[in-house]
C-alpha cells in the first residue's frame, strides 16, 4: 500500500469520527435545551452559547488527538512464508489479525472509493480544460498522488470504458449529457 493511500484513508476515519462525535453532542444539546426549556436573556444566552462552543471545540480537538494516537497501520501483515504465531503470542495474533482486517479495509477503500474516485476526477479535468496525463511518466505521477500503484491500472481502464460506454449509450438515445464526455484519450493511455 502506498503512502498517500494510508493517509488518505486514515484522514477519512477521523473525518468519519468527529463527525460522529460532532452528531452526537449536538443531538445531546438539542436534548438539553428542550429538557431544560430555559428562556435566558440575550447576553446570557450568547454568553451561554460561547461557553458551549467553547467547550465543544476543546472536546472536538481532544477526540482528535486522541483518535489519531489510535491510527497504527502495519501494512505488512501479508508477508509471504510468515510462520503463525497463535501458538507463541495470543495476543500478538490477535493484533495480527485485527491488522489484516484493517489492511483489507484500506484495500477496500482503494477498490471502492478511490479507483473510481480518480475516474471522476479525469472527467472533471477534462471538462475544465485542467491537464490530465498524456503519457507514462506523468500517469504514473498522477495516480500515486491519489495512491494507487501501477498494478491497478487494468482497474482504471475498466472503470474509463464503463463511462465511455455509459456515454456513447446516452449519445445514441438522444439524452444531452449532463456532464463532461469521458476523455478518448484516457482509456488509451491506460490500455
């Protein structure tokens, strides 16, 4: 796994995480405000709200860096001609085993969420008129940025010929695309 594709998805775990923890204090303040069923003064109630924000933003920041602290990734739990450990360590091949399910997730991430997430990204590159890459050395530039590796480009160009199938379709039915054709030049250059 590259880096870029372990940072990325870690950010999106905190990102997932404080948004949780962000839901759940505002369902609770919603609780407390309708229990309470005050009706403070306006400096109170803007004194009040500052405190509160306060305070919210102080736990936000503590969840985080704690959160983060919890973010250990050992990518290599798939070395091949591993011996087990189960009969050595029970609790480090149960971490072993956790680490594996964590790295199947970040594959996951990868098939599900980034592959088709720099698909997206060429079209909307395209239909800006941005640069998008037009030979091997500047493709491969562009794909670790979002860290995916060289091997899964049969992925990319499967994904590139699904949209310019989805968009020769919609041409021949008459339908005006809402969006960008995917660029010809893409899936050629991936193929």
């Amino acid at each position: 796994l590259r880096p870029e594709l372990v940072s990325s998805y870690a950010e999106m775990k905190v990102g997932n995480h404080l948004s949780k923890i962000i839901k759940e204090d505002e369902d609770l303040l919603k609780g407390e405000s309708a229990a309470t069923g005050d009706d403070p003064s306006a400096d109170n109630e803007a004194e009040s709200k500052a405190k509160k924000l306060a305070e919210k933003r102080a736990k936000i920041e503590k969840a985080e860096k704690e959160y983060i602290k919890t973010l250990k990734y050992n990518v290599n739990v798939f070395i091949p001609d591993m011996r087990s450990i189960e009969d050595l360590d029970k609790d480090a091949h149960e971490q072993l085993q956790k680490d594996e399910e964590e790295v199947r997730n970040i594959a996951r991430y990868l098939f599900e969420t980034v592959l088709p997430k720099v698909t997206t990204a060429i079209r909307i590159s395209s239909e800006h008129g941005l640069m998008i890459p037009l030979e091997g050395g500047s493709l491969t530039e562009f794909i670790h940025q979002y860290g995916i590796n060289c091997r899964y480009l049969g992925r990319l160009a499967e994904l590139a010929a699904e949209e310019e199938a989805k968009d020769i379709a919609d041409e021949k039915v008459g339908v005006n695309l809402p969006r960008q054709r995917m660029p010809m030049c893409w899936l050629e250059l991936l193929e």
